[in-house]
C-alpha cells in the first residue's frame, strides 16, 4: 500500500490514531502538531500548510508509521520500520527537503535513500543528537532557589516571546520568527510557568497540553546571565508537576545529548531516556 500523504488533518487523526495511540511517548511529536492544527490551525506553527502522511504494509492492514512536516521546518519522522522511511523518501522525491529528523534508524534510512540518486556525491551531515526523556517519580531539587513558580499570565507574553525566540536561536531550532502567538497560545491553556525572584521573571518552562495522554515540556530557558543558580531545575520541576496535574499520564522533554548540564539536570529530576532523535541536512 505504502504512504498516502494529506493535509488534512481530520483524516490524518482518524487514520493514524491507532498507531499514534499504541506509543504516544514515541509519537509526542506528530500527536501535539497534528492537535495544535486542529486546534488552532498551521498559522499557529507558523507555516501556511502543515503536512502528514500515514504509512500501510497492505491496504487492509493497519498505519504502522506517520510523519508530519510543518514547512519551511524538516520532515519529522514517527518510529518506523526502515522499509517505510525508504519508501517515504520516493514519495517525497521533487518536493523541497533540506533535512529530516526523528527517530535514529529510520532518520538514516531515509537519508541514505534520498541521497542515493545522486551518486557518490550524494551526501548527508548528522547535525543534533536529541534524547527523549520521560518523567518517572518526580525529584524535585533538594535546594531550592530564591523565589516561586506562579503561571505566566498576559502580561508576562512578550518576554516570554523574547526568551523563546532566543531559546530557538540558541539550540538552533529553525528560522528566525515571532513566537507572540505561540506564547500566548501557551498562557491560553495554563501551561507556561516562570520562575520569579526578586520580584522578576528569571527562567520559565513550558508543556505542552495534555494529548493521547502525553504532554511534552519545552522550552525551558534561562537568559545567560541567570544561570548557574538552580532556576531551570526549580522551574522544570514546577511545570512537570503541572503537566501531571493536567491530566499528563506522561510526561516528556527533549535533551540535547551534547549539553551534559542539561541531561544531567533532567536525569536529577527523574526523567529517564527512551529514544534518540536526530536531525540530518542535505547537501
């Protein structure tokens, strides 16, 4: 049967829910672009047409892979055997693919398809590894910093948009674009939280609202100056306890596997690998 690719976003959830169903931790991607589109549409993610596709062995069998891409961001790919990212990469064959990201094994294999035409000058270049966490027993840290968790309101919008916008530049996430409205998005639903000292913001986090019973933390940050004194931890802490209370049954982060401070500051709060992602450019 192979891939059928829409963007239709009703179709791609009743198709692919099952699958996305059976592992939502390793779907937490596709499952919160493909909400955040029926929510609120692709503007909200800041692209014009967000993409999905939902792969079958046989027409009669069941969606055993999905993946979602948010133009101009790569192609994300679910968990999947290799003969489906294979296959997905001649389905996406004449359209604009600079990258892919996902799961390791079918990330590669995709890769390895998509350059194969082009000879020995074919070329791919893995450029982040990501691992994703899940929370077990929260630990919270034994010291706690100066100050108090509240939830982001209104007014707390435009740093909130200024601190992700750096937070993207920095881990090197994507174009450069306004996130305003994905701040405000998070305020709407109650979950952005930051950390205030001294009667001023000092680090905020963020999840993701709770769906298929998961829910993703991201971003956390903390401007430079403000580092090093237990706020990303404290406010981490505080968001993964709402992300629970949210109805979250589990609860999620991506760490960049290069920044030991950060993995280790997860694994400190209970979070334990399940996956590693990758993100791969062309050329």
């Amino acid at each position: 049967m192979g891939w059928q690719l829409t963007t239709n976003v009703a179709e791609f959830r009743r198709e692919a829910g099952p699958c996305l169903a059976a592992d939502p931790a390793r779907h937490t991607v596709p499952l919160t672009v493909a909400e955040t589109v029926r929510s609120h549409g692709p503007r909200a993610l800041g692209t014009m047409d967000a993409r999905f596709g939902f792969w079958r062995r046989t027409a009669a069998g069941p969606v055993e892979a999905v993946y979602v891409q948010t133009p101009p961001r790569d192609p994300l790919l679910g968990p999947m055997p290799q003969v489906a990212a294979r296959q997905l990469a001649e389905a996406l064959r004449g359209t604009r693919v600079e990258g892919v990201k996902g799961d390791e094994e079918p990330v590669r294999a995709f890769a390895e398809a998509w350059t194969a035409p082009a000879g020995p000058d074919g070329s791919w270049t893995l450029t982040r590894r990501s691992r994703l966490f899940r929370l077990g027993a929260l630990v919270p840290p034994r010291t706690a910093p100066e100050g108090a968790a509240r939830r982001a309101t209104a007014a707390d919008v435009p740093l909130a948009a200024a601190w992700m916008s750096a937070f993207a530049a920095e881990a090197g996430l994507g174009p450069a674009t306004d996130h305003t409205a994905n701040a405000e998005r998070r305020v709407a639903h109650g979950g952005l939280y930051v950390w205030e000292s001294g009667g001023r913001p000092v680090s905020m986090a963020a999840h993701s609202a709770p769906v298929g019973g998961q829910s993703r933390v991201a971003p956390v940050y903390t401007p430079p100056g403000l580092r090093g004194r237990g706020y990303a931890g404290a406010v981490t802490a505080a968001v993964s306890r709402a992300a629970q209370d949210a109805g979250a049954g589990q609860v999620l982060l991506f760490a960049d596997v290069a920044n030991p401070t950060s993995t280790g500051l997860y694994r400190r709060l209970g979070y334990r690998p399940i996956a590693d992602h990758v993100d791969v450019a062309f050329g």
